[in-house]
C-alpha cells in the first residue's frame, strides 16, 4: 500500500515562505507581523517626509554642504522603504493571517522595490561614513575631494546600479542566484566598507589628537566634535549589523542549511529577521540629521513660520517694511 508523502516546504528568497509553510497555521505570529509592519511603515513615512519638507523649505541652510544632498538621499530611499515596500510587507502578512494566497505580483512588487531601495541605502550610508572620514583624516583637503558635483555624480550613479541590480528578479536568473547577489551587494560589501572606515577613522582621529598636543592646541570644541564623528559612525555600524546581518546569515542558512528547511523556528525567525530590515529607515532620521542642531533649528523655524503673518511696521512709519506678527493676535489688530 503506497503512502502519500507530504508536501515539501518551498522557500523563496529574501521574502517569507510561501503559503504551503505550516506556519501560516500560526496566525497570531501574522497578525503581530501586520500590526508591527504597519506601525513601522508608519513611523518610516512621517519621519522621512518632515525631514525631506524640513530640507526643502530650509534649503538655503541645510543644502549648503555637499554631505546634506547625501541625507536627503537618504531620506528619498527611506521614503519609498516605508511607503511602499512597508504598507506591501504589512499587506502581505495580512493575507497570510487571513490564510489566503498572496497574490505573486504583490509578491515580485515587495522584492522588487525592496531590493532597490535597500542598495541605494547602504550606498549612501557608506558614502556619508567615507565623507566624515575624510573631514578627520584630510581636513585640509576636505573641501576639494568632497564637493556637490562628486556628490550628484554618486548618487545618480547609486541609482542607475540599484535599477540593473533590481531587474535581475525580472530576468530568468535562478532564484538562489540573485538572493546570494543581493545578500553580498547589500550586505556584506557594505559591512566590510563601514568596518574599515570606522576603523580607520579611529587611527586618524588618535593621530590627530597627538599632532595637536605637540602643538600645543587644545581646543575643547574640536575634540567634542571629533568625538561626536566617531560615535555617529558607530552607531551606524552596530545598527548596520544589528538590522542586516541576522538576515544576511539566515539567507545562507535557508539554502544551505538542510536541517534548517524543515524547522518551524527557523521559520519565525527567517520572517522576523526579514522585518529587522525595515529598522535601519525608522532610525535613519533621528541618527543622521535629529542630532545634529542645524536640522533640529531649521525644523523649529518652519514651525514657526506657519504660525506667523506679516503687517506693515506702525513704528517705523513705513508701510513697506513687515514684521513677523504672530496669529493669535490678528484678531486684536483688526478690531
């Protein structure tokens, strides 16, 4: 008497299993995982569009330095990460809670914008890390190897390399190819990169802090500031490890781990390590410009000036001269 054998457990790269897993029996985990993904798709979208409307209206303060057009990159890729691929992800828990088949193109749209937006991230990380070397190790140089035109050439060209990169999910590559072609382009490249910066900005940083005791300069500001420089890149880096590499190591598990394909708890974790990479965005913001006190000021000022008017000077006698009055009192004014 022959016995019908189960039906294998399919995998698919860097994305949670299919709808034959038995884990979608689980469906408490799923509705953790939409609740979670909308919360952080949330979160993502407002922080990245007050900061992208904060740089636009202050351009003339914030746009100055070419280490700005790299944060607002940034903000641009975190944008699309928490608008689309975010709410996509959230959707497709959804279905699974539901125990309902995800339809493929919302499957191929989360990959796919997914995978692009996450190259053009790490590039700019990489990028903003290499820039505040640079200002420690060559502070003399600095203005003239780090410009705006350099600047617009790297991220047009991050762009255009992410796009090539994303078209691959739409050629008739095998899947086990391109996830371990992503897993090395946007993960371990970039971690290996934010390893050597970080450790080289650490030996300039000591060796500029004995150039200027020999000399005699010791400027409390200078070193506060150096200082700051070093903690931000690694902050970078341990939140860059944190959020990628446990997905980095679960990928190479998935496919090369036998063991691995037939436990319900690798599962959960494939799925939630997948999640950690939305992280890195909602935490983008508050690393790179909410502690620095220009973006911090630029922010209040817009603040302020949606709450302020103008009205001609009484004082000075001149009706073309204004000052900023505030709303709240345009009712005592016009009676």
């Amino acid at each position: 008497m022959s016995q019908t054998s189960s039906p294998q457990v399919k995998t698919d790269d860097f994305h949670p299993p299919d709808d034959s897993s038995v884990i979608l029996s689980d469906s408490t985990f799923f509705l953790c995982l939409t609740v979670v993904g909308f919360t952080l798709a949330l979160l993502i979208t407002v922080t990245s569009s007050v900061l992208l409307v904060t740089i636009f209206r202050e351009s003339r303060s914030l746009l100055e330095k070419p280490p700005s057009l790299l944060i607002t990159n940034l903000c641009v890729s975190d944008l699309v990460v928490g608008l689309i691929a975010g709410n996509l992800g959230a959707v497709q828990a959804l279905y699974r809670y539901q125990q309902r088949p995800v339809p493929d193109k919302l499957d191929v749209a989360v990959r796919v914008v997914l995978g692009f937006t996450l190259f053009v991230r790490s590039g700019t990380i990489v990028a903003l890390s290499y820039d505040r070397y640079i200002a420690v190790a060559q502070p003399f140089q600095y203005r003239l190897t780090i410009t705006k035109s350099r600047f617009k050439n790297f991220i047009a060209l991050l762009w255009v390399i992410s796009s090539i990169l994303c078209l691959l999910q739409l050629a008739s590559i095998p899947e086990k190819i391109i996830s371990i072609t992503y897993a090395h382009t946007h993960a371990s490249v970039p971690m290996i990169l934010l390893t050597v910066i970080f450790f080289k900005l650490f030996r300039a940083l000591k060796k500029r802090q004995r150039e200027l005791r020999a000399a005699g300069i010791m400027n409390k500001s200078v070193w506060d500031r150096q200082r700051e420089m070093v903690a931000t890149i690694l902050i970078v880096l341990t939140m860059f490890y944190g959020t990628v590499f446990p997905s980095f190591i679960s990928l190479h598990l998935r496919y090369f781990c036998k063991p691995c394909e037939q436990s319900l708890t690798f599962k959960k974790l494939d799925i939630i390590f997948f999640c950690f990479l939305f992280l890195t965005s909602a935490v983008n913001p508050f690393v790179y410009a909410w502690r620095v006190s220009k973006y911090r000021r630029a922010f209040k000022t817009c603040i302020t000036r949606r709450r302020t008017t103008l009205r001609p000077n009484p004082v000075r006698g001149d009706d073309n001269c204004v000052v900023p009055v505030r709303l709240i009192h345009l009712k005592l004014f016009s009676k």
